[in-house]
C-alpha cells in the first residue's frame, strides 16, 4: 500500500451495488481524506444511501474495493465490527435505543466493545452531551425528547466511540423544519474541529459553508464532484443543474 | 331444579386441595417450556438450516396436534415402546404427574418459541443497525438491544400463552391426575350436581385467569414505562 | 403398522365425523362471533355488559370445563324436564355431537368475538364516508364495504381460531363422540398398540390443519389480491 493511504480514511474503487436485478451503485469511485467533509446530494432513488451504508458494511457491495482505513471490506466478520468501532453512524430516524435511557444510550457501546468501565463511559457520555448542548437530558428516556434532540442524542452517542469518520445519512429529513438548524450547528462545529465526515443531505446551506467537496449522484452513478464554488455556482453537467434548480428554488 | 349450596360449600375445599397439583403442573410446565421456547428460538434464528428446518417440524406438529392426543401419546403410547420402559426416563414417563409435564411443556414451548420470535422480528430494523453501526457484535446486539425490545413486544401474546396453559392443566384429569379438574369431576360422578360442581371450579378458575391477567398487565406497565407516544 | 389393517375404514369414518362437527361448529363460531362484536359496538350498556360477560367467561375457563358442564349440566336439566313428562325416564341428554359443537363455538367464539370487533373498528372509516357521501345506503355500505374490508383483517386471527377449532374437536371424545380418539380407544383395546393407535390420531389432525392452513393462506392471498404491488 502507498503512503497516500495513510491520509485516505475511505476509498471507493470501481464499486458496484445490486439488490436483485436492480443496480443501486454503478461503478463508483470515491477518496475521502482525514479531515475532510464530503456532501453528497442527489434525487431520491439515487444511491447515496446504499454509498454510506456501504461503507459500514450495513449494505455488502457486490463488486468492487471499499477500504476503511486501511481495512478493506470482506466478509470476515472480525474485521467488520472492528471497522464499525471506527466509523460513526448517524441515521435519518434516529435509532436511539427507546429501552435505555439517554446516558445508556452512550455509554453501551464503549462498555461492550471498547470495555471501558462504568464511570470512564458515563463520563464520556456527559462530555458528549455537552458537547451536544443537553446534558440536562442525560436520565431521559429517547421517547420524552423532541426529534432535534434525540438527533443530537444520536450524534453524541455516535462520537463516544471516538470514530475516524463520521457518516451522516440525511440526517435532518425526518426532523420539523425548526429543529433543523439546531442539529446542523453541532454538525458545522463538529466540523470545523475537523472531523473527516461525509454527509448524505438536502441541506444546501450546509454543504457551502462546510463542505470539501460536494458530490452529485443520480440514478447509481457519481456525475459530478466538486468544491462548493464549483459546484453551485458552475455546475458542469446538464443532470446537476436540473437538480440544482429544481432544490433551489424555494 | 334447586341449587344446592350446601353441596356448594362442601365441596370447595375439597377442590381447592387439587390447587396445589393445578399451580405444580402450570409453573413447572411454564418454566420448562419457556427454557425450550428460548431454544428453540435461537435454533429457528440461528440462519442454520440444519438447526432452523428440525424446530420448524417440531413446532409445525406440537401446534398442529391436540394437546390432548398430545398427552394420550405421552401417556398411553409410550409404554408401548421398548426403548422407553428401558430408559433412564422411565420413572418419570410412567407416572401421570410426569407425561403431564412433559406433554404441557413440549406442548408450550412451540407456542412461546413463536411468540417470542414475533417479538424478534417486531424489533425495528434501524435499531439493530445502529448497533451494528456501533461496533457491537450480533451476540451483543442480541442480548442488549433485541431481547429487551422484543421481550416487551411479546408479553401480551405471552400473557395469553401462560392463561391457555392454565387451561391445559385441566386435561391432567383426563389422565387420572387430582388437580382441581380431577376432583371436581370425581365429585360430580358421585353427586350428580355438574351445575354447582362445575360453576364452582369455573369460578376458581377464572379467579386464577384474572390473577396471571393482572399480574401481566403489571409487568406490561413497568416495561412501557419509557415507551410513550412517539416523539 | 399391521396393527392398522381393518381399522382404516373406522377411522375413515371417525374422521368423517370431526369434519362435521368442525363445520357445524365453526358456522355457530362465526354467529357467536359477529353477535358478540356487534354487542360490543354497540351503545347499550346492557349488550356490552353480556357480551364482556361472555368473552371472559369462556376465555378464562378451561375447554373441558366448559364441554361437562354443557353436556351433563344439559343433561341433568333435559331429564329433570323430562322426568316431569314421565317419571320413568332415566337419563336424558343433548347427543354429544351437539353439546360438544355448541360448546366449542361458544369458547373459540369468544375469541372470534374480540377479533371482529378489532377487525370492525380497524375499517378505515374514511371509506364509509366515502360510500354514504355518495349516496349508498347504510345496509349497502355494511355489506359491500363494511364487510369485505373487515374480512380482511380478521382472516389472518380467524385462521388460527379455525385451528383451534379443529384440535378442539378431540375434546368432544371425552363425552363419547365416536370420532377418531373413540376409534383409537376401540382400536387398542383389540390391538394393545397405543402409541401406534394415536400417533395415526395426531396425524390425522395434522393433516386437518395443515389443510385449514392452506386454505386461509389462499383466502388471504385472494383478499389482498388488489393490494399485490405490480412490478
């Protein structure tokens, strides 16, 4: 392996993804670096999704190289798991455990796979709800907080397992529009701490003020990857300033 | 026709002396059964065909069949074959209390194995994947994440379970067992009174029903107690 | 398997009989079932008071229970009544077919009862407006869109109260229904090969429900027929 690896966190070569006859990702080819902050965006239907779970191995790409920092993905199951410990997660709906409260909810992971003791994780688990600006909701069950703040539960529960990377699959579509910007100003600072993350979203706003680089997919494929300038304000293909004007209008 | 409580009075204590036998032949089989259902869980879940395939044909037969052939075959057929009077579980298959048991139990165990995998299968899909997302291997996933979700799914199918269960015990008697079955109908063969021998051991009964309703209805509270509308 | 010749034509016939009182059964299943839902729904106190009555007597209690206390509670009364006629009578009494249909309806329809209900109040009442809106009467609107989409919900439930149904047939033996138990019973007092004589029982009544249960997956296939996503 070359010394570029060692600052690729992620690499995509030539990867395809069927489900049945249906091709999800056609021919995808993607670096991401450490410390940097990838946007995808695209259509419904396009695979950005599949991409990102792909990447955690939620989704098994069917032809193809992923490696995750330095591990390439197979089917052995050891290295999976020890991949998912280093890569973060955080999904559309949430998915916070509803039978544990908030602080158990970011403390079950350290304590089972990196075997931290009780009071080293729960110690953590209340620096990251600061972080994340509630730690008053620590004893709270998931079920008794708003949508932006289980979102944010989310997002500090994904970083106490001190991840790589950080993937992010649309994270702000299943929330009302005023808890939006509550969720994406922890994303910006966690970005701007330098996170490497990449980032499946709608949000515009967010991808030029804190994107590397802003990828366009449609129909499986990648059409165009640029830098937010490029991208918004000179768009090279047809497909991107159809989409383009059809999410920026209102 | 006039109703005769003094026979009434007389004759409750002699059926509650059959309680005893009614709550051994329910929790015992209960126990029991749930132990085989959690197996049979794991070996219907296990994604092995070899271990998946044989507990689908045991469950397919023990919910097919009657419990009462069930228990007629336990108890009257096995005697019938060498290798079973030869056994080391002789002692037990040849006493009713034992064939009862065996036969509740064998008999629950399907029916719980599939509750509970119902309440596996209701566990939401994201939930395991953020798990996975995690890091947590898929015994950990199961043990902290499925089992507590899918436990409280199933507990008012399971309730419904331990209450047909109470009911079985019933067809102990049929096999010459005194519980609270056995007496009455013992009671009854020699009064001719079925009306207030019978309505007597019903109300017993659904006493009982009412109790494991209750104490369920409990257990459901406690568990749901973080699950309230959806956020 | 020896043991068998000459005794495939009685069990033939017994099984002739469980079909029977299976059919006759689940016709009563099905009334007691939609009266017991309808009373439930409906406004009067008293209705709903009879019908909660009802549902948690006979879920509470155990199957044979209820079969002896209908067919000699009926028998007690029917030759008390009769003995008033002509004292000579000795014992009258409902012929176990009877008595034993009747009460297996009445229990598994207490359960059917609850599972109309549910299927009633599930109907999206979005389409009962729709059909008044446009003018269809309210008999019109009960029987062809009322019903149908009330069916569908209740068939996957209702399979398994059929199920029931037919395994609770093997109760009736009991109260000397000569269906395939009685056979069986027959069958060893010549053959001395009891675990040959009701594992034939067991499959038989296997073979019943795995009928019942194809049939209701092909039923449920052709309720949802309009709702299969075309490719």
């Amino acid at each position: 392996m070359s010394d570029s690896d060692q600052t690729n966190i992620i690499e995509l070569e030539n990867v395809d993804k069927f489900f049945g006859g249906f091709q999800a990702l056609k021919n995808i080819s993607l670096t991401v670096k450490k410390g940097e902050r990838v946007v995808v965006c695209g259509p419904s239907g396009s695979g950005k999704s599949t991409l990102i779970r792909c990447i955690n191995r939620l989704e098994e790409h069917s032809s193809g190289k992923i490696v995750v920092n330095g591990h390439e993905l197979t089917s052995a199951v050891k290295d999976i798991d020890a991949v998912r410990s280093e890569v973060g997660m955080v999904f559309q709906s949430f998915n916070l455990f509803p039978h544990l409260t908030v602080v158990k909810n970011l403390m079950l992971a350290p304590r089972l796979v990196r075997k931290s003791s009780k009071s080293e994780a729960h110690d953590m688990a209340m620096k990251y709800l600061e972080r994340v600006k509630i730690p008053e909701q620590a004893d709270k069950y998931p079920s008794q907080l708003s949508g932006g703040q289980q979102q944010r539960v989310a997002i500090a529960r994904a970083l106490c397992m001190n991840p790589l990377v950080m993937l992010f699959d649309e994270p702000t579509s299943a929330l009302d529009p005023e808890m939006i910007s509550e969720v994406l100003d922890v994303m910006v600072d966690l970005a701007e701490e330098g996170m490497t993350m990449i980032v499946v979203t709608h949000e515009m706003g967010f991808a030029r003020k804190v994107a590397d680089l802003v990828v366009f997919m449609d129909q499986g494929e990648i059409v165009e990857s640029n830098p937010p300038t490029t991208f918004f304000e000179a768009p090279a293909s047809e497909r991107t300033k159809l989409f383009l004007s059809q999410i920026l209008t209102h | 026709m006039s109703f005769d409580f003094a026979l009434i009075g007389d004759s409750i204590p002699k059926i509650l002396m059959g309680i005893g036998l009614t709550f051994q032949l329910l929790v015992l089989s209960a126990v029991l059964g749930l132990a085989l259902a959690i197996v049979l869980l794991l070996m219907r879940i296990s994604g092995r065909w070899y271990l998946a395939a044989p507990t689908m044909v045991y469950i397919y037969i023990f919910r097919g069949t009657p419990i009462l052939v069930q228990i007629f075959i336990i108890y009257y057929g096995l005697p019938q074959l060498e290798f079973v009077r030869d056994s080391i579980f002789w002692p037990i298959l040849r006493e009713a209390f034992g064939c009862a048991i065996l036969a509740l139990t064998l008999n629950t165990g399907a029916y719980v194995s599939e509750i509970l995998r119902g309440g596996v299968l209701g566990v939401d899909r994201g939930l395991k994947e953020a798990g996975a997302a995690l890091g947590l291997s898929a015994t950990h996933r199961f043990i902290y994440i499925t089992s507590p979700i899918a436990i409280r799914l199933a507990l008012p199918a399971y309730s419904n379970d331990v209450i047909s269960l109470m009911k079985s015990t019933a067809l102990a008697s049929t096999i010459t067992l005194l519980d609270m079955m056995g007496i009455a109908r013992t009671i009854v063969a020699e009064t001719y009174a079925p009306y207030e021998i019978f309505i007597s051991v019903m109300v017993i009964y659904l006493i009982i029903t009412w109790i494991i309703q209750r104490s369920f209805g409990w257990m459901e509270k406690r568990m749901s107690r973080h699950v309230r509308s959806e956020a | 398997m020896d043991a068998l010749t000459g005794w495939w034509d009685d069990f033939f016939w017994g099984s002739l009989v469980v079909v029977q009182v299976f059919v006759i059964a689940l016709i009563m299943t099905v009334l007691f079932g939609l009266i017991g839902a309808a009373a439930k729904l409906s406004k009067s106190r008293a209705a709903k008071s009879i019908a909660n009555g009802y549902t948690i007597v006979f879920r509470g209690t155990p199957e044979i229970l209820v079969l002896l206390l209908f067919y000699f509670g009926s028998a007690v009364t029917l030759t008390a009544i009769a003995q008033v006629f002509d004292p000579e009578i000795k014992f009258v009494d409902l012929p176990p077919f009877w008595a034993g249909s009747l009460a297996i309806a009445l229990i598994v329809g207490s359960y059917a009862t609850e599972t109309f209900r549910g299927a009633f109040l599930g109907v999206d009442p979005g389409q009962i407006e729709a059909a008044r809106a446009l003018g269809v009467s309210n008999l019109q609107t009960f029987i062809f869109v009322r019903i149908p989409a009330m069916w569908r919900l209740a068939l996957p439930p209702f399979g398994n109260h059929m199920l029931s149904l037919i395994k609770d047939t093997a109760l009736i033996a009991i109260i000397g229904l000569e269906e395939t138990l009685f056979v069986a019973e027959q069958a060893i007092g010549y053959t001395a090969k009891p675990f040959t004589m009701y594992i034939l029982v067991g499959v038989i009544y296997l073979g019943f429900s795995t009928i019942i249960t194809l049939s209701v997956m092909v039923l449920e296939k052709y309720a949802n027929r309009h709702l299969e996503i075309a490719r």
